[in-house]
C-alpha cells in the first residue's frame, strides 16, 4: 500500500490514504472556511439582529422565535449537506458551488441599487453592505475555483491537472 500518506485505489474510482484520512486540498478548505464563516454570520445576526430576518421572512419582529430556529435548523443542514458533498468530492456539488460564487458578482451591482433606492430594500444600510462584501468573497472563491479547476480538475484532486476526469470521476478519485 506504500508508505504513510500514500494514496491508493479503493475500488469503484475511491482514493484513499493509508493512514485512512482524506486529505482536504486548498480548495475543499476555502469553501468549507467561507461556509463556516457564513454560518457563524448568520448565527450572529440571529442573535444580535433578529429584525434583519423577521422582515426578510414576513415575522413580526421581536425575539427568536421558532419561525426563526426553524429556518437556522433548515440552512444548517443545507449547509451540511454541502460540507459533505465538498469533503467527499461530489462533482455535482463543485458545479453548483462554481456557480453559485461565480453568480456573488452580481450582489455587490444589486447593493448599490439598493443604497441608491433604484432598488427596494432588504434590511439596514449594514446589511446591505455586508451583502455586497459577502457576494465580493464569493466572486474571489469562485475565480480561485475555476483556476484550481483548470490546473488539477474538478475540486483539485487530479495532480496531473486538465481539468478532466473518466466517467463517474475515477480519474479524480471523487465519488457521485
């Protein structure tokens, strides 16, 4: 099997390590970083801003509510199921979180209408602003995405780069 740390053909297009630890690559690390991040984000302005999601959600403000926790509990386990698909390397979920960040360009162009007033409002002036700083971030992660993506495949795990990969990923070593 080699020597520790050594990568090895599982079977069905698995890769794993002999010391059986996945290894999370640069890429893996800054999209579970920033989706740590923006979990903690949400959990602060819960807290200390529950207004700010009372009027996105149509609640009346005032405290945290179940209507609240009932939307913390549902973002949690989007934002765990996107965790697990970055770990495990899902092509799908890369595709989609590519997207997603690349799509955060168009947040800080929004916020400006808003603070403009071309634009409805979707919370205080901070808010909005943070919204922009957020979609700036994004945009940065998704450029750094595609250029990993073009240097080593899809979530960095093809050392020998190109980006391709065989069918169902056995190539990279993710699995679908």
């Amino acid at each position: 099997m080699g020597g520790p740390g050594t990568a090895a053909v599982l079977g069905r297009g698995q890769v794993g390590h002999s010391d059986g630890v996945r290894r999370i690559n640069p890429t893996q690390g800054i999209v579970l970083g920033f989706t740590l991040a923006a979990w903690l984000t949400l959990i602060a302005i819960l807290l200390i801003a529950p207004d700010v999601f009372a009027g996105a959600l149509n609640l009346s403000a005032g405290g945290f509510g179940a209507a609240e926790a009932a939307f913390l509990v549902a973002i949690s386990a989007l934002l765990g199921l996107l965790c697990v698909g970055v770990v495990r390397r899902w092509r799908w979920m890369f595709w989609l979180v590519l997207v997603a960040f690349l799509a955060g360009i168009l947040r800080p162009p929004a916020s400006l209408l808003e603070l403009a007033g071309v634009l409805p409002g979707t919370g205080p002036r901070w808010y909005v602003v943070l919204q922009a700083a957020i979609g700036l971030v994004q945009f940065a992660i998704g450029l750094a995405m595609l250029s990993a993506f073009r240097r080593a495949g899809v979530w960095g795990s093809n050392p020998r780069g190109g980006g391709g990969a065989g069918v169902g990923g056995e190539a990279t070593g993710e699995t679908t």
